[in-house]
C-alpha cells in the first residue's frame, strides 16, 4: 500500500535525509525528523524555506507531484519587503522573465499576516522598511522560483512558506512534525 507523508519542514532543515556537504557539517536534514524507511520527497524545498513537503515511498506518485508536466499547483504565504503595487502582482499574474525563461502565469493575492508558528531564527525587521505578505501559487517548480520571482518584481522574499501541494495541505502540523495522509 503507497505511503504519502505530509511534513512541516522547519527553516534550516535541508529536504534530504543525508547531509553530503563540507565534511563535518552538522545541518539538519530529514532524518532528524522522519524515521520510515523508503520514502522520499516528492519535489524540493529550500534550506531557508519552510512548510508543507510530501514523502512517498511510491514513485509514479512521487513524480506525479514533482513533475512540472503534470502541472501540481503549490501555493506558499511569502512575506515580502516592501508594499508591491498592483503592476507588479499582475506582473506575477502575467508571468515574469527569469533568468532560465518566462515563469507561467501566478496566483496572486495581498493576504492579511497569517498566524504562523515562530521562526528561529527570527525575519530580519526593518522599522523603516514595511513588508506585507502574498499568497503565490505556481503549478511549475524551478529552483529557488518564488524567491526570484518576488526578487525580479522588486520585493525580496523576508519568508517563505509552502502551506499547500495539490489536495494535500500542512493544516494541523506543526514545524517537524508529519503525518499521514
């Protein structure tokens, strides 16, 4: 029976179970949090990213969600610097040029600061620089995506959460925890 895992990664935690970096390193990684064995992210999350990230031990399913063919909307709570106008959420609605070729086109909504768990450590704070937080889906997944594109319309990522994948969703699980789905 396919096994699907969903896991609140904590900021700082890498999405791998084994640490292959500088030797010595002590970075967190899956294993710290998740002891089955045979199951495997389906996709990637930052280090310095947070939120919801699927394990699997079924590979169809895991390549059916990581997939960007397939076309799996994920939708993150990014906290951005600045106060972005209505050109540049339509921008992001439109799609925006990166470096690696045009983004499809976002969802894109200013939301009220959502009540999330602390983040240690915690989002540098400017008094003399407001931010405000946007609901972002994307149904593609290239490295680092939603950074660079907040980035490329003005308005630097301060944090970044994945809140939901497809159906699935991180209601109910608090940072290092998981369950089944």
């Amino acid at each position: 029976m396919t096994r699907l895992i969903l896991f609140n990664k904590p900021f700082g935690v890498l999405s791998q179970f084994t640490d292959r970096g500088t030797a010595g390193s002590a970075r967190a990684t899956l294993s710290d949090h998740i002891d089955i064995p045979k199951v495997y992210p389906a996709g990637r999350l930052d280090r310095d990213s947070e939120g919801l990230l699927l394990l699997t031990d079924d590979g169809k399913l895991q390549a059916r969600i990581a997939n960007p063919r397939f076309k799996t909307e994920k939708t993150y709570l990014v906290q951005v610097e600045g106060l972005p106008d209505e050109a540049a959420l339509a921008a992001l609605r439109q799609g925006v040029t990166l470096k690696d070729g045009p983004t499809r086109p976002a969802k894109v909504a200013r939301i009220e600061a959502p009540e999330l768990w602390v983040r240690n450590p915690p989002v540098r704070y400017r008094k003399s620089v407001p931010d405000c937080w946007l609901s972002i889906t994307i149904s593609e997944g290239r490295n680092r995506q939603v950074r660079r594109m907040t980035a490329h319309i003005g308005h630097p990522t301060l944090r970044l959460v994945r809140w939901r994948i497809g159906e699935w969703s991180l209601d109910g699980i608090a940072p290092g925890s998981w369950r089944d789905a």
